[in-house]
C-alpha cells in the first residue's frame, strides 16, 4: 500500500473517476431544472477564507459579524483545527441565503456551491511539496443536470463558474491545511494559541488587519513601510499576507522578518526554558514554534471567538 499522503476518496455519489483541467463532464443547471434549489435545501459547505472576504463585503458586515451570525462551528481534522461551515436556515438544513428565487449572494457564494456538481480532492507525495489537483463529477439523486445536453471541460466550467479566482486566492491556505493533515504526528496537535491565531488569520480578515496594525506586531516584525501600507488598505494583500503568517506561525517558515533587537531578546527567554527540561517529549518538541510565537506576541494576543 502506498504512504504517500492523500485527501480520503469522498463516498459516493462522487463518481470515482479523476478528471483533470481539460477532460469534459456532462452537467448544466439554470433556473428552468425542475430540481432548481434542491441542492441548496441540504447544505454541508466548508467555508474558506476567500468565501467570508467575499460575502461579508457583499453584505457590508465586519468579518467578525458575519462569523456569529452566518456561519457555525466545525473542526478540520483530529486535532480541532477550527473550521466554519455556512449556516442553515432555523429548524431545517436549507442554506441560510436561499430565497424562492435561489441563491441570494449568487454572484459572491462560496467556492464549494460553484464547484458544483464537481468535487475537488487535492493530493501531496510524502517528502514532497508536490501538489496535485484532482475532479470528481458528484451525482446527487435529485440533480437533473446531469441529464441536460451540454458538455464542458472541467477548466471551462471552474473559469465559467468564477471558482478559479477563487482556488489562487485559497491556495496557500489549503496547502497549510493539506500540510497538516499529512505531516500527522510529526506536527502534533497544535496549542490553543496557535488554534487562535489560525483562526484569526484565516477567517477574521478585519481582525487580523487590527492585529497587523497593533504596536506588538510592527515591534516584532520588520516590513517595507509601502508595503505595510498595502497591507492595511488592500484585502487581497492581506489575505495572502495572512496566509504567509500562518506558514510561519504552524511550520516556522521564514518569509516575514523579525526585528533583530526584539526576536533576538524573546529567543534567549525561550533558549533557557529549553535548556531547563531534562527531556523532551514529541508532543513538546512540536509545540516549540508554537510557544516561540507565542512569547513574540504576548502583548497583543488576539481575542478568542465571541459567541
């Protein structure tokens, strides 16, 4: 049996079939299917970063009330990794922007609803950072588009359905998620800090704009003052910075630099922590860039979720 990692195989009704970008697929669906809004009645849709960016402008709300009142809890793996799903309508499993007419946010819906009817698994080699992009055509009972004449590639269809602007603004994150998931035991289960901070910088974009805006962080880290501003004023900067911090924060990739003075100072407080314990175990050798960042930024720690 192969080790090298991948994304469990989703059961059925995803066709068990990889496609790749230029392989075509029969589907169309349009406001005249006798079974249009069916697939929005039983949502189960994993928000990404990117999807709240999206909606919550649309629906001139700060990232942080669009959280509370348009999403709910999820995990992404064994170890809690804080996710967000879409939120249902009260007392049924209807997606919480559906109207009689269909979807209310449709030009801004989440990247999963764009996908449909694909299903996308992405895949990475053991040892590698090598990243594979797969398809799969999802064949839902009630769907009749599967029936209707029109047949695309899976490339027109991603470009047709705006979901391929989507995946470039979501890369990183998934790559830091995939990472997770295939690293296992040799990450760890990351601390209650590094949940928060995971949080933060994926969901809550105007939180973390205050947090990158914060005297803590401009004392630790070292940017181009242009740059700096971008990152204040532009969202998709932002994003893609937060993506950045994240790498940096879970697996101590070095791309955003630290002051000399500051990190230099913090680094030897840690340094002899270390050196005081006898042993180590592998939970705790996993936990040291987590706790490393965390006495980085002890004066401006970032609030934990509100309910």
């Amino acid at each position: 049996m192969s080790k090298d990692y991948k994304e469990p195989l989703p059961v059925s009704p995803v066709q068990p079939v990889a496609l790749g970008l230029e392989e075509k697929f029969r589907f169309r669906c349009h406001q005249g299917i006798a079974c249009f809004n069916r697939c929005c009645e039983s949502i189960d849709i994993l928000l990404m970063p990117y999807d709240i960016v999206r909606l919550k402008n649309r629906l001139d709300v700060s990232s942080r009330e669009f959280i509370d009142r348009y999403t709910r809890d999820s995990e992404l793996d064994a170890h809690g990794m804080p996710g967000l799903k879409l939120a249902k309508k009260p007392g049924t499993s209807a997606c919480v922007f559906l109207t009689a007419e269909g979807c209310g946010v449709y030009e801004d819906r989440p990247s999963a609803c764009r996908y449909y009817a694909l299903g996308l698994m992405a895949m990475k080699k053991k040892d590698t950072d090598v990243e594979e992009d797969a398809y799969f055509v999802v064949k839902e009972a009630h769907c009749l588009g599967h029936e209707e004449a029109h047949t695309q590639t899976v490339g027109e269809y991603r470009r047709e359905q705006g979901v391929d602007v989507y995946d470039e603004k979501n890369r990183d994150w998934r790559r830091i998620i995939l990472k997770k998931r295939s690293s296992g035991p040799a990450v760890g289960r990351p601390s209650q800090r590094s949940f928060e901070l995971f949080f933060l910088a994926s969901y809550d974009i105007d939180g973390f704009r205050a947090f990158v805006a914060s005297e803590g962080f401009r004392r630790v880290f070292e940017l181009d003052e242009g740059y700096y501003a971008k990152l204040l004023a532009d969202e998709d900067e932002l994003l893609a910075f937060a993506h950045r911090y994240l790498r940096q924060v879970l697996y101590g990739e070095q791309s955003i630099a630290l002051r000399a003075d500051e990190a230099a100072r913090r680094a030897a407080i840690y340094q002899a922590k270390l050196a005081a314990r006898a042993t180590q175990s592998g939970e705790d050798k996993a936990r040291q860039q987590d706790e490393f960042y965390e006495s980085l930024l002890d004066d401006d720690q970032p609030g934990e979720r509100g309910e």
